[in-house]
C-alpha cells in the first residue's frame, strides 16, 4: 500500500459545497478556543483562544489571514471571553456577516451512553449533558456553559454538539464492560467510554482514504498523544477497544495522568497515608504521567533533561514507551491482524524518537520504522516503515476542529456519518 496523490482523491466531502463555514468551540473550565473552518477545503480560515477566563488578568489571541494579534486583558466569564472573540472577528476579520456560519459545533467531552452521533442542540440535549456531569466533572459543566452563551449569541444558526465519546459507543460489550458488580456498575454509568473519540475516527477514515482504500477493508491502531494520550484499536472503520475508561485516567502514560495503576494503589494511600478522595484525585490526575515521574510533563523539556542525563527523565520515558508498546501488543492480539499502526497528535506527529521506541524489537511482528522516513518532517499524511514491513507505520496529524465542522454539517444536513463514506 502506498499514498495516494491528494490530486487524484476524491472528495467525499464537496457534497458540503453551499454550506459556507462551520465555528468550532471548545470551551474548557477557564478557557475558550474557537475555529472557523471550511468544511470541504478543510482549512482554518480562522482561530484563536481565549485563556485565564474569571480570572484577574486574561489573554486573548486570533490568527486571521497569517497575522495574529494578542491582547491581555480581564474575562470575566464565558459569556465576556465569546463576546470578545466574535468582536475580534469583526475588527481583524473575517467578519461575521461576510464569514457566511452555517452552524456552531460544540466539543462535548461526555457523552455518556445516550450519545453515539452527533446532535443538533436543543433544550433537552443542554439538559442531558447536564445529567452527565457526575461521570465528566470537570468537563461537561464548561462545555454546557459554551454552549448556552453560544446559543444566545449566535441564535440564528443550528448548534451542534460532537462528543469525545461517541465513536467509542460502538465498541463491544466485552471491551467496554469492568469485572465489577453489575448492579453497582450500572447503577453508577461504570464501564469504559474512552475519549478522544474525535481524533480516533478521523485518523482511521484519514488513513484509509490517503492509502485510497476503503476503511472498512483496513484494521489499524491509532495512538494519539498529545498531554492526554490514548491507543485504539479499529477493525473496518468500526472500534474494538481503546485504552481511556470511564474517565480520561486510564491507559497510557499521559503529561500528568498515570494511566493504568492497581487500584488499590488508591486505597493503600487513603489507608496509610491518609490522602483524601480530592487530594488521590489530584494526585493521579495531575502530579503523575510523565511529571509525576520527572518533574516535567511537556515531551520536549522531557526530552532535553533526558539529553542532559537526567536519570528520573530517562525512566519516565522507558515507563511512557513500556506502557505505549504494551498496548500496541495488545491491540495486534486484539485485531488479529493489522495494516496499519497510525501516530498522531503532538508527541505522535513530531517527536521521532518515541515513534521509534515504541517499534523498536517489533520487527518479528512485521512493525518497524525506517530511520530516514521516520526523521522527516512534513505536515501531510505519510509512511515511516520500511518497504518490507508487513504493517504500515504512519504519521497523520490530528484535525478535531475539521472533523468537528464536517460532523457539524452532517448532523444539521442528516448526511451520511462521514467515516463511513467509502474513500475509493
Ligand atoms: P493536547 O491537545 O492534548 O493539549 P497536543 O496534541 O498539542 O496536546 O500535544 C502536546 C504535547 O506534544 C506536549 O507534550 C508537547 O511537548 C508535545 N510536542 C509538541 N511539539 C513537539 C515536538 N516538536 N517534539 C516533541 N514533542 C512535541
């Protein structure tokens, strides 16, 4: 299999051609990052992020046209933080009236079981993801609030919400089942939703359609690694299992998650050191992963200090490509077979070394990395394996944003869900 000139592919998505722009929110607990996209061309005509939100002193920052402007400045709420950003839109561009919004998509993080697609919002969604906040507590109520200023400011255009979970509703009950009590797990939502769910998608549908294959004749691992980070594994366009759980802790060593643990590693602190729900939350949430382990949680710096001799870097990133590896096992246990081993987000598009690490004594399993493909940058879709490996290992960098607005037109025109649009 090889790449496919983008010349010579189709475009499944020029059926969205009269369908102007889409604006993508995401909004988090104290920030608001927001995308204006072209669904069919896939670009960024726009974009910018609002930080420090309710706090003394906020930020804001918007690339129009190449050139960026940024401002320090107080943002009270949500509601001042989208104000400000439709207000940059007219006073830098592109603006608003011109800008032709055919719709607003929301990222939703937690979708929980009612949510396999996405959906065109209206009062009994803004509800339901509300009644999800017990399983996404520091997520689901910022994306509610997002959603609800949206609504008032941009009343005139359909809202869509595009959970993190919904690809993941379709993995099998035995991959999304914990051997827990099942009368506790389901009265408490207790099962595996996974995250990312986005991303995974659009990498499986991407991979296949630059290899000019269809994505239900392809198996294919997706690792997406960015600060959080999470493994898939996809049989013909459809999930069968993913590492993140019932929340985004579980799985694969994160910037300052811990991935998989024993749980009773919980109880042990609660019992003998005496830590609280709140402070093991914290605990395994924000002081572990790679910083718990170095000090460091962004994979650059952690880099440099391994560079340098640092010997608590150096074991966090064995531990990170230990963990990362293990998952790639067991995922090729799990598939059967596989075509196709898919790195993307920031650590998984640019750092070579761990893309190298992670294939390193694969090589009996038909996976490995070709050093000079594996060192070469670009922004495209692209092979780094060698020509005899039986699996192909790919770099695709991660467009959520652009899935989000393609899903976005889908779900406000009822099209065909995008991945299973045939590539060929
Ligand atoms: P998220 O969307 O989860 O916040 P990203 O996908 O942006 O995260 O990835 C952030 C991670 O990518 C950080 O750990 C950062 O160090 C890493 N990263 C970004 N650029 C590089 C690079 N050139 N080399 C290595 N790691 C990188």
């Amino acid at each position: 299999m090889s790449i496919v000139p983008e010349s010579e592919r189709p475009n499944p998505y020029s059926a969205y051609g009269a369908h102007g722009s889409v604006l993508v929110l995401n909004s988090g607990s104290s920030s608001l990052k927001y995308q204006l996209v072209n669904p069919v061309g896939g670009e960024a005509i726009a974009a910018g992020i609002v930080e420090r939100i309710g706090e003394s002193s906020g930020s804001v920052r918007h690339t129009y046209a190449g050139n960026t402007t940024e401002r320090e400045l107080e943002v009270p709420n949500h509601a001042a933080a989208l104000r400000l950003a439709l207000g940059l839109f007219d006073e830098i561009g592109p603006r608003l009236a011109d800008a032709g919004i055919h719709a607003v998509g929301h990222r939703v993080v937690h979708g929980g079981e009612r949510f396999s697609r996405p959906v065109v919002i209206d009062d009994d969604v803004v509800a339901a993801i509300h009644e999800l906040v017990p399983l996404a507590p520091l997520h689901n109520p910022a994306n509610v609030q997002g959603i609800e200023v949206a609504r008032e400011l941009l009343a005139d255009v359909p809202h869509v919400a595009v959970f993190d979970t919904a690809f993941f509703q379709a993995l099998p009950p035995a991959a999304y089942t914990y051997a827990i009590d099942r009368d506790v797990a389901r009265a408490h939502g207790v099962r595996r939703y996974g995250f990312h769910g986005t991303s995974h998608q659009y990498v499986a549908g991407k991979v296949a359609r630059v290899l000019g294959r269809r994505v239900q004749d392809l198996n294919t691992i997706v690792l997406h690694l960015g600060n959080g980070a999470s493994a898939s594994a996809v049989r013909g366009g459809v999930p069968v299992d993913t590492s993140m759980g019932l929340t985004p802790l579980e799985g694969l060593v994160m910037g300052t998650r811990s991935g998989d643990v024993d749980p009773a590693v919980v109880f042990h602190l609660a019992r003998n050191a005496g830590m609280s729900i709140d402070e093991l939350d914290t605990l395994l949430n924000k002081r572990s992963g790679v910083k718990g382990l170095s000090g460091e949680n962004d994979m650059r710096q952690l880099r440099r200090l391994v560079e340098e001799g640092d010997e608590d870097a150096s074991l966090a990133f064995d531990v990170y490509v230990h963990r990362l590896k293990k998952y790639v096992g067991a995922y090729l246990a799990v598939l059967g077979r596989v075509d196709v081993v898919a790195f993307t987000a920031g650590v998984g598009e640019n750092d070579a070394r761990v893309r190298a690490a992670v294939c390193s004594g694969l090589e009996g399993l038909g996976i490995a990395v070709d050093e000079e493909r594996n060192a070469a940058r670009a922004g495209e879709p692209r092979i780094i394996s060698p020509d005899w490996a039986t699996t192909l290992v790919m770099v695709v960098p991660t467009m959520e944003e652009l899935a989000i607005a393609r899903q976005c037109v889908e779900a406000v025109e009822g099209l065909q869900p995008s991945a299973a649009v045939p590539a060929g």
